[in-house]
C-alpha cells in the first residue's frame, strides 16, 4: 500500500426481514412484521453479528420497505424497528429503500444503489464484503454490488432468480461461511481446485478463495469426458481468467511436446503439465527445457523426490511462470510426513521467483494450513475436501454434539432395537 493509502474496510450487507428479525410468512410469502410488537430477532442473530464485528467487518442493513409507500406499515415503525435492531446488533447503520417497483429508483434491491452508497461513503472493498439475503433480490443485489453472496433458504413459495455464491439453513451458517472466507483471505497459499466435473468447476469458480484449477486425465475419465480438447475449451470460456493446467497424455517425448503446443494455445490463462518421467521412468527434462524455451507455461507433475527437484531446476533459466507440483499426499500414503521435504523444495525454488511450488494431492483439510505454514505458493485441492472448508474453526464442543446427533438420528432412522 502506497504512502498516504487508506486501507478499505470489509462489510456484511444484511437484509432484514428473514435475516436479521424473523419474516411474517403467509402461504410461503414473506412479510415483514406489522409493528413493532410483532418484531422477533431470528436466531443466532446476536451472537453471530458479534462474531463478524470481532472480525473486523462493518455491519450494514440493506432493506426494501414497500409497505411504506403502499400505506400497509407506518415509515416510523420501520425506523423504530431499524432503531433497535442496530443498537442490539451494533450495527453500524440500515439503510432503506421507501420506494415501490413504478418508482424505477436505483436504491431497491435487486438495484445494488444502497450498498454502493454505502461502499463509497465508507471506503468498503466490495470484493471483499458479503451480502447476506433470504430472497433472489437480495443475492442480486449483492452480484451486481461485486460482492460475495450467501443466501439464507428459508424456502419460501417462490423461484429464485439468482445464483448466490453460497446457500445456508440459517444465520449462523451464514456467519461460519463468512469467517472461513474471512480466515483464508488472509492465508498467502493459494488454493487451486483439482477436478473434472464441470459444474464442480463452476460453482468453485464463484468462491472467491478459489484462485486457479487443475485437472488430469485419470479425474477426467472419472467424470466421463471423452472429448478432450472440446471439454478443455468450453471450460476455459467459463473460467478465462484464472490459472488452469491440462496435462499431456503421451508416453513418447516427441509426442508430449507436440500436444504441449496445441494444448498451451487454448488460453492465456493454460498451464501445460508434464509428468517428470514417461511410463519406462525415462526423465523428460530435454522437453521441459524445449517447452520452457518456447515460452510455455509448464506444471510439472508427479514428483516425490528432492531429487526430481534439483533436476529439472536448470530446465527454466528464464523461463515463464510455472508450476514444480509435489504429490506430498502420495508421499504421506507411504507412511512418510511430507512437510519436511516440502519446506527443503520451498527453499530449492526460492532463487527463481518465477517457479511457485505446488502441494499436491492433500489428504485432508489440515494440509492446507500446513501448506500456508511452510510458505508453500500453492496447494491443490480435490472438489471432496473443498468442501469441508466450512468446518474451519468451528467449534469443537458444538462439532461433538452435532457427531452424537447423527449417530443418534442415524440409529433412529434404522429402527435398531437389542
């Protein structure tokens, strides 16, 4: 950050009604509450928006109140009602739309005018801020805002119209998913997703802590791609902008670099992969240093040795970005703990700062503060173990009763009996 800089500030953009107080619902409708002794304030509420203000967010309501102009509710109820929710809430404002859709103004959701406002008046980095809703206006509004979306399904009877970045059950879920965003946000490892499933790709594509992918032929058999290059291709139109590595499939050198050609002309965003050895074990070092002389963009994959490192280091003088991937999982099936031999393979590619070391095929969620821990650039990431991210820091006596709870309905629902 620059001399005089003023760093932005993060912020959770929270609807009220259905979010912050419990809706009124009418056949599956829902409806804010008529007065201010109908107000009842969800739950996990109070503690969860003490959570996300104890992690530096700024907390601002973002609410429609139609019921004003139609003449349904009286715009002090909604102001008594707003009064005291931020003060139970420490809210750090709400603001509010009183306008109905002929209105055509830019402040009702899903228009992102509100949150905008409030972003420029308050320095926010919108990139880094979330909008929290229970309806596809609310999500809207967030998407086109530039912020991260969570939408609180509380299965209303209408459509949703929009794709929010995640959906939870309930507020508290909502606030585990912002503080696990909040915590990764501060990690410098990269986490990249590894799969073939397109709508996997997809959906990670949204998670902002998603910063590039990789795939390999074994994931895509998996998934069922028989079309190479057409699945390459129409994926690369979906995520154009982050880092995405696609491997040869040759044995014969020769061969391997041609696909590398054809494969690194699919995107500027494209890393080639390169087994470190063909099937016979015979070292493919002469074709990373073609490859890496023609200004390709190389991941080289399958590694497990010091060794294989020191090896091909000589291969990028001067080469492009690229990746040296590390099967430190792999490692760890042969009962061996690959962190020791991470953090020697850190320092191997320290003098070439265009090389970033890639921890490759984790076994489970640990291994990526393990990566962080060791200064490791990347770590890639099955689309399984992503989604156990949402566990981060949650706590562990409320993760035992939730255990007994399944082993519980679990039994229940077998109809045991001794």
């Amino acid at each position: 950050m620059g001399v005089g800089a003023v760093e932005k500030r993060k912020a959770v953009f929270l609807d009220r009604d259905g979010v912050l107080n419990l809706s009124v619902v009418r056949e599956g409708k829902p409806y804010p509450p008529g007065s201010f002794s109908d107000l009842v304030v969800a739950p996990g509420v109070e503690q969860g928006c003490k959570a996300l203000r104890e992690a530096g967010f700024l907390l601002i309501g973002i609410t429609n109140q139609p019921d004003v102009p139609r003449g349904i509710t009286q715009k002090s109820t909604v102001e008594q009602i707003n009064g005291y929710l931020t003060t139970l809430l420490s809210m750090d404002s709400i603001r509010v739309c009183y306008h109905d859709n002929a209105d055509e103004c830019e402040c009702r959701k899903p228009k992102p005018g509100l949150i905008l406002e409030a972003a420029q008046e308050r320095g926010i980095d919108l990139a880094s801020s979330f909008m929290v809703g229970d309806r596809w206006k609310d999500v809207e509004a967030g998407i086109r805002a530039g912020c991260s979306t969570v939408l609180i399904d509380n299965r209303y009877a209408e459509p949703n119209k929009s794709r929010p970045t995640y959906t939870v059950n309930s507020f508290r879920e909502a606030v585990e998913v912002i503080l696990m965003n909040a915590r990764i946000a501060k990690m410098k490892t990269k986490i990249f997703a590894d799969g073939a499933d397109r709508e996997g790709i997809l959906a990670l594509y949204r998670q902002p802590y998603i910063k590039g992918f990789t795939t390999n032929p074994t994931l895509m058999r998996k998934a069922g791609i028989n079309d190479y290059a057409g699945f390459a291709k129409s994926i690369l139109k979906e995520v154009p902008d982050r880092p995405f590595s696609f491997e040869v499939f040759a044995d014969d050198m020769g061969e391997m670099e041609r696909q590398a050609m054809i494969i690194s002309q699919w995107g500027s965003n494209v890393y080639v992969k390169i087994p470190i050895t063909n099937t016979k074990g015979e070292s493919t070092k002469d074709v990373i240093r073609k490859l890496s002389a023609k200004g390709l963009k190389l991941n080289i994959t399958a590694m497990m040795t010091l060794q294989q490192v020191r090896d091909i280091l000589p291969c990028f003088k001067g080469s492009p970005s690229s990746y040296v991937s590390i099967f430190a999982g792999r490692i760890a099936d042969t009962a061996c703990d690959p962190v020791g031999l991470m953090k020697e393979a850190v320092e191997l590619l320290r003098p070439n700062p265009a090389l970033e070391l890639i921890w490759a095929s984790p076994r489970e969620l640990l291994n990526i503060f393990q990566a962080e821990e060791i200064g490791c650039q990347i770590i890639t990431v099955t689309h399984d173990i992503l989604k156990k991210l949402e566990l981060v820091g949650k706590d562990l006596d409320e993760y035992s009763l939730d255990t007994v709870k399944m082993f519980y309905e679990d039994g229940q629902k077998s109809g045991f009996t001794l």
